[in-house]
C-alpha cells in the first residue's frame, strides 16, 4: 500500500522517498522488509496512548562526510513534542523562532521548551521530548508517549560544531491514513540552516544573520558528496505498547478526560441542584428561624405552617415535578452530554437505624434509566455529606462542618455510602465517576483531612469500581488544593481535580492557578460549579473553558423566578403568602392555605410550566453569540416594540451596558433588575398601566439597546415612548436617542416625572423611513437615569410613491401586536373621507368589544383598542368604512394571549 501524507515544507511529497523507510513486519509472512515510501503499518487503533521508543543513530563521519569535518562531532540534547495540527515549530521556508535559533546555534533548550509550554498553555502541544546529546556516530534512545489529537511529533537537535545546522522532524503524523498507530517508522536526516548564522563552515565564526534568513535544507558542501545530498543519521520511533482505556467507561490520560471510546472529550454538563437537596435561594426562602436555609431549615419550618403529614405530602410532590424525564430530555437537546446530581446522604442511608434507604437507590435507579434513554453521562456528587462538609445550608450543616470535627463518627459512614453506592453501579458506564464531597471547608489546622478522607473513600471504593472517575474538589469551596491533596493522584488511578468558579473574571488570569496544577501533576479538570452570573459572562467563561479543555458543568438547571438558570419556575398562587411570612414581611398564613400554596409551587416546577431563557442557552451554545445579534422576537414597524425585547447577543453586540457582569468575588452587576433577561441590561417589573409587565431602568450615559425590525410601510412615524424617571429635575436635553442603520431619527426628553414609575408618553417623529426587513433600530440613553417601558411606532403619512400606490378601494395596513395581551391598534388608508369603526368577535361570532366611531379624512390613520381583557384564543377583527362613494368591511383574525 503506497500512501502520502503531508509532513510540513520541510519535507515535500518529491523527497520523501529519499527521506523516509518504513519497516512493517507482517505476521502473516513473519518478513521483515524496507520500502522507501510511505507504506501502511499494522492496525493499532489510535485509542488511548502510544508509548514509542526513539532511536537516533547519527552516522556523520569524516567517511561519510569528508569535506572540512570537524573535531569531536556530536549532536546535542533532543527537544521536541508531541502537538496537533494547530501549531508548529519551525519550517523550511519561515524564520526560525528564538527557540530554534538558540537550539540550532547553541544546542541550547530552554527557549524553546518555553514555546512548547505556550503551546501546552493554549491545550496545542502535549508530551515534551527530552533526551541527552550522543556523539557521531553513536546510538541514544528514548521513549515519548502520545495520544490523539496531540499525534504528531516535532524533535530537533544541534549539529556541533556548526553555526546554525540542525537536524530533526517537524510535525511527524503518528496516524496512518486509517487512523491506527505506525508500527515502525524510519527517517534518513538530513541538515538544516537555521538562517540566524551567516558561517558557511562547521567552525565559521559566529556571524550573525540580520535579518533572520528563512529555514533551508543544506543541499551543498559539506553535505553534498559525490553529487547526492547525504543524511547524517536517523530517527527510528518503534511502537511499544498501547494503553486502553477500559471498554465502555469515562478515563484519564494525564490531563486529558477520555470519553467511552478513549478519545479525549471537554465535556459540558448542567447540574441538578435543588431537587434532591433543596436549597433555601433557588425557591426564595429564607429560614430565619432556623440555623442554615439547607434541606432540615426548610423542612421545619414547613412542620410549623402545615404538619409533618402534609409536608411530607409536598415533598413528594416536589420530587416528583422538579425533575421529570422530559427534563432530562430537554437538557440533552439543548446540548449538554452529562448531568452533575447533587444528593443528601440520608437518600441513600439512615444513620439513626443504620439501614439502607432503598426508595433512594429506587430514584437512582429510574434517573439512571431516564438518561440512559436521552444518552446523557451522569456524576454522582455527595452535597451534603454525613456530619455536612462545611457550614453551609448546601451541606445541611446546623453551623457546624461535624465531618470535620467528629471524624470518627461521621467518617465510615461516608466512607460506607460510597462503598455502597460502587457495589451496587460499578459496572453501569453511564456514571462517569463519583464526586466525592461538595464545597468542603476544612479548618487549616486539620487541612491534610480532607486529603486524608478522600484517600480513605478511594481505597474503599476504587477496587469494587475500578473504571469510574473520582472528582477531589479543593478545600474553601473547591478552591484550593494544598500539597496534602495533590499527592493522591500520584498514588491512584482515575482521579481528577474539580474547581468551583464564580463572580470572578471570566479569563484565564483567574484559573492560572489550576491550569499550573494541571501541568504540574498532569491531572485533568473539571468545573465542577459555576453560573448565578450574566449571559456575557457565561460566554466568556464557555470560551475559556473550550480553549483549555476544561471540562465544565453549569450550575443549576431550573429555579424560582430566576434569569441565571435555562429554566425558571413561576410563582404559584398562594406560595409567595407563604413567602412573605417567612421573610417576616407578611402574617402567618392559614395551615390551608399555606398548603394549598405549597403544593401550588411544587405543581409549577413541572417543566411545562417553566420559561426557558433563551438567551441564557444562546451564550452557551450559538457560536455567532459573540458577533451576531439575533431577534429575541419579531418586531415590525408600525407597532409595538418593548424596551426589554432587544436583540439576543453578547455585550457590544446586541446591547451595551455599563455594569454587565459579577467579577469582584461578590454576587452582583449584570441584570440589576433581577428579572425577565439576563444580560446587563438592567429589567424590572413594571407598573405602568398601558405598557409591557417589564421596564428598562438603572440606564446609564452610552448605554444602548438594538433591535431587528422589519419596517412595513415606507414614510413617516410617530414613535410613543412610555418613560418614567425621578432623576435630575433642572436638566433638559434628549434622554433618550433613537436611530435606525446607524442615521439618527428621533429623541425624546423623559423628563423628571416624579417617580420611577410614575409613567408618561413622549412624542417623536421619524423623517421619511423606507420599507425593508432586518433593520437595525438602536435606543440609546443620555445622562439622565431613565426608565424605558415600551415603543410604538404609529404610521402617520406616507410618502409620495406610496399615495400614488393607495388603490380605489381603503386598506388595511397593520394590526399590532398580533397576538396582543391588552391593546391592539388598526392601521389602515382610505382614498376618501369615511366613517370608521373596528369591531372585535369571538369565533362564536359574539361582539367583544368595539371602538367609537370616528370620522377619518384620506390617507393614513390609526385606531386603537385599548384596555382589552380576553381569553386567550382567536379573534375576527372586522373594519367597518362608509364614505360618499364607498362602503367597505375588511376582516382579519387577531390572537390574544396571556
């Protein structure tokens, strides 16, 4: 089988037969031979890793190489890597990096390893070559591993003495054409001039090149003998072995995660936070009466409103609607491979009877079903640990981190869950591994406990379940790891360090100290938590987690009335009573109705109920979320446009906001309003009587928003501007500025109105507009701080070209919006004076409202509906028009929504 592949410039298609011999041994003939082409070698599937053995045998000998040849002829130390094929290290026709140049003048290494380490940094280069020089002719060897997708190879070494010469290979493919690991490859040498030396002889005098020259083959004296270019030496990479990992099951190589099929994988998962230990902030509920908001903190203060007969009748309820198998679905389609499940300890074991708690393996045991169903990874995470593993309502602690202090009561009993938990699932390759304990927070003084712990629980578990993961999370809430922790992976199989991120910068400042650990060790990671920030800051932290293989899960996937989760839950009726009185902001409700608003909330965690934030999942997923703007909804002129509907995308994109993002180690910034969207624009309710439910507000000087809209008439517009403000009542002046495709067409001065939602209109009007679809609309604001509801653009003339065009007969321009919540306005031309009046029915045919009639010139009007209060459902609208010399109705369906 004769075969090429493309090696680099160094080594055009043309040479490589002169360059390169392949040794293949068949079995089947049990023949060694050499062919000098590019020839298949046996069928080694390129799972796992490769170790190769090197041999580098230079023969430059005053025989071989008579011309001029140099005392003690040697070669210095190897330097090189293995890396994909997004980065490479020298070249024939570039000029050499400093790395190259202190390697090939110098045989000097440290330069150059410092480029591979960049290279590492960026997850492009992998294992660093490393041997000791040899002298000509001699023999050195050693030994490099290599994986996927880090299958090429760059080595390089110093021809001494000589100015600038070097021999070596650069980006060496491992793979055959078939994917499969080469069996044996051999390569003839041949000099290179790095052009940073202007000697022309091995002893020249240092004469340095400026500028560089580009990288050459030597093709003269004194490696041209008898007329043919002749190869000082070879390289020889022989195949030693190959590591699998365990068929079917999550593993690791070095820093790598390897999926199922041992190839390296960045996975990408949501948590499951809430459902199986409730957290007192993800339903709004403070437990002021008790020590922590965790799981016992809410469930008694339950007790008091309602019983424990009826709470234990809500939790089931609860359990039951917070995470369906639809859920799991939903979560898989949006492109998560791998849920994180939090659990209490007491699912699975009760401690007061020392006995298994077999409807919690039940649970397991459907969840574990449901994902297997929508192919979806699972990790297992002990939130709350036996004792609670710090102070935290999350570990269902009293105030006290008991894990820590009474170890040996509450230590085999951890230690005896997880045996349980690997005895029963061992063999189940959906579960990618086992987190062990979440967020410890171990005192200093005791640190090396925590290392201790989990070494404990490995050497329980680890020989019942050898091919699943273990997750160590650091101490002070999976942020640090001391020299106590990082010696367990030095002494077991599998194991990989899980972080916790948030409110901190988003770039790689922030996470250096763990991507040193990584390297340093070479363990994989995982980011194990992090979210409760903006969609700006989940981008920027999905970028920096893509670039260096991180594998990351999101936290977490559905709360109450939330923006910085993909779902958020509505406040059932009765349940924010309930709420209030919690707070102390309100009475103590009847044992009733706090049950029956209880029960409510526990009904509308059901995922049919749950609005999804799409712009939340557009910065996770939508690659163009960084540079395009897409509609959030549709918006034609003329209508109605709502200040808090602007285009999806990132800041700078779709919006600009001054306070965009949480980073000062504090939650905060982003959405101010804590509603609706989470961007940084900053959205509130709203009280406005004739506007939308939510305003723009907290607006700041050069803050803007963009809309897409598709313009539907050409010519002139009123635009009706909902505002409010309570801000800087002696300053005039535009407050806020309205322009289209970058050409300003309107201001309006909100004015001090005397509250921030005491609501007034303001008036502008447009020049002449012309039709046309995907327009860009941009609001921006000026000095004063405003509160923006809604826009309404009403058509108020036409131009010229468009009155020519009216027909004979009146038309109906526009009804928006289409569907409406409470108004809808009616659009239309006539080329006569008429009487007007717009009528509303049911599909019964029932009137359900009508407008006054009114008396209309020719040309364009608008008549509105307001104050409209229906069920949803649809509508026939019928226009009524009756002038000198006309008499028309024209009919059109309407859809009302909640």
């Amino acid at each position: 089988m004769v075969r090429k592949f493309n090696r680099g410039a160094e080594q055009t298609t043309d040479t490589l037969c002169a360059m390169v011999r392949f040794l293949l041994v068949v079995q089947r003939y049990s023949a060694c031979f050499s062919v000098c082409a590019l020839l298949a070698a046996s069928a080694v599937m390129a799972q796992g890793t490769a170790t190769y053995e090197l041999t580098f045998t230079p023969t430059w000998s005053a025989s071989t190489h008579p011309s001029g040849f140099p005392p003690n002829p040697h070669f210095s130390g190897l330097i090189g890597t293995t890396h994909n094929d997004a980065v490479h290290f020298w070249r024939t026709g570039e000029v050499a990096t400093e790395g190259i140049k202190q390697m090939a003048e110098l045989g000097a290494k440290g330069a150059l390893r410092s480029e591979i380490n960049q290279a590492k940094g960026a997850s492009n280069a992998d294992y660093i070559i490393d041997a000791s020089g040899v002298n000509s002719p001699g023999v050195r060897k050693t030994t490099f591993e290599i994986r996927p997708p880090w299958n090429f190879v760059t080595v390089t070494s110093m021809l001494a003495p000589s100015p600038d010469w070097f021999v070596g290979v650069s980006g060496l493919n491992m793979l055959d054409e078939d994917n499969n690991w080469i069996d044996t490859l051999e390569i003839d040498l041949f000099v290179y001039d790095a052009g940073t030396d202007s000697g022309s002889e091995y002893s020249s005098s240092n004469r340095p090149t400026d500028p560089r020259e580009q990288i050459r083959r030597i093709e003269e004296a004194p490696f041209l003998v008898n007329g043919v270019v002749t190869p000082v030496g070879t390289f020889r990479f022989e195949l030693q072995k190959v590591d699998l990992p365990a068929a079917g099951y999550f593993s690791v190589d070095r820093t790598e995660i390897l999926d199922v099929n041992g190839q390296p994988v960045v996975i990408k998962g949501m948590g499951l936070g809430g459902w199986l230990l409730p957290e007192g902030y993800m339903l709004h509920i403070s437990t002021r009466s008790q020590p922590t908001d965790g799981p016992t903190g809410i469930r008694n203060q339950m007790i008091d409103l309602i019983g424990e007969r009826s709470t234990d009748e809500f939790f089931r309820l609860f359990r039951e609607k917070y995470v369906q198998e639809k859920d799991i679905a939903k979560i898989r389609e949006w492109g998560f491979d791998h849920v994180r499940l939090p659990f209490h300890y007491r699912l699975f074991y009760d401690p007061d009877l020392d006995a298994w708690e077999e409807d919690g393996f039940e649970l397991l045991d459907t969840f574990l079903e449901w994902c297997r169903r929508h192919d979806v990874y699972v990790i297992l995470d002990m939130h709350a640990a036996p004792g609670a593993q710090n102070e935290g309502g999350i570990s269902d602690s009293d105030g006290e981190a008991r894990l820590w202090t009474e170890p040996d009561k509450y230590w085999p009993q951890t230690i005896k869950i997880w045996r349980e938990i690997a005895r029963r699932y061992n063999d189940d390759p959906l579960i990618i591994g086992y987190d062990l304990i979440n967020e410890p927070t171990v005192p200093d003084e005791i640190a090396s406990s925590l290392a201790d712990l989990y070494a404990r629980i490995i050497n329980a578990v680890q020989p019942i379940s050898p091919n699943h993961l273990f997750f160590l999370e650091g101490n002070w809430w999976a942020t640090s790891f001391d020299e106590h922790l990082r010696s367990i992976p030095t002494q077991r199989e599998n194991v990989v360090y899980t972080f916790h991120h948030y409110w901190k910068g988003p770039d790689q400042g922030a996470i250096n100290y763990i991507l040193s650990m990584r390297e340093e060790d070479q363990v994989p990671l995982y980011l194990g938590e992090t979210g409760e920030n903006s969609n700006s800051w989940f981008y920027a932290l999905t970028k920096l987690a893509e670039e260096h293989r991180i594998g990351i899960n999101w936290w977490t996937h559905k709360k109450i009335e939330t923006t910085t989760s993909p779902l958020s839950a509505p406040f059932a009726p009765g349940y924010e009573a309930v709420i209030r009185y919690w707070r102390g902001d309100g009475p103590k409700p009847s044992g009733e109705a706090a049950y029956r608003g209880l029960m409510e909330m526990a009904k509308y965690l059901d995922l049919d109920s749950a609005r999804v934030n799409r712009g939340l999942l557009a910065a996770l997923f939508d690659p163009e979320y960084g540079t395009v703007q897409k509609p959030f909804k549709g918006h034609e002129v003329p209508g109605i446009i709502n200040a808090a509907d602007y285009d999806l995308g990132n800041q700078g994109v779709a919006y600009h906001d001054s306070d965009h993002w949480a980073v000062t180690g504090n939650p905060g910034g982003g959405n101010s309003g804590r509603n609706y969207r989470n961007d940084g624009v900053d959205i509130e309710p709203s009280t406005d009587p004739n506007g939308f439910a939510y305003n723009v507000g907290f607006t700041e000087r050069f803050e803007w928003l963009e809309f897409t809209v598709d313009i539907l008439h050409e010519g002139v517009y009123e635009i009706d501007v909902r505002g409010a403000s309570q801000s800087g009542g002696d300053r005039t002046g535009p407050d806020i500025i309205f322009s289209l495709d970058g050409d300003r067409i309107g201001e309006v001065e909100i004015g001090n109105t005397g509250g921030w939602q005491q609501w007034v209109t303001k008036q502008t009007r447009t020049p002449e507009l012309t039709a046309g679809t995907q327009r860009v609309l941009r609001v921006s604001f000026a000095d004063r701080e405003v509160n923006l509801n809604r826009m309404t653009f009403r058509l108020v003339s036409t131009t010229q070209r468009e009155a020519d065009e009216i027909p004979a007969e009146p038309e109906l321009l526009a009804t928006y919006p289409n569907p409406f919540t409470e108004v809808v306005h009616i659009s239309f031309s006539t080329p006569e004076p008429v009487t007007a009046v717009a009528v509303l029915y049911d599909v019964l045919g029932r009137q359900v409202y009508q407008a006054d009639e009114a008396s209309y010139s020719a040309g364009s009007h608008e008549i509105s509906m307001p104050g409209l209060a229906l069920a949803p459902g649809v509508y026939v609208l019928r226009l009524m028009l009756d002038g000198p010399g006309l008499s028309k109705t024209i009919t059109r369906p309407l859809v009302a929504t909640k």
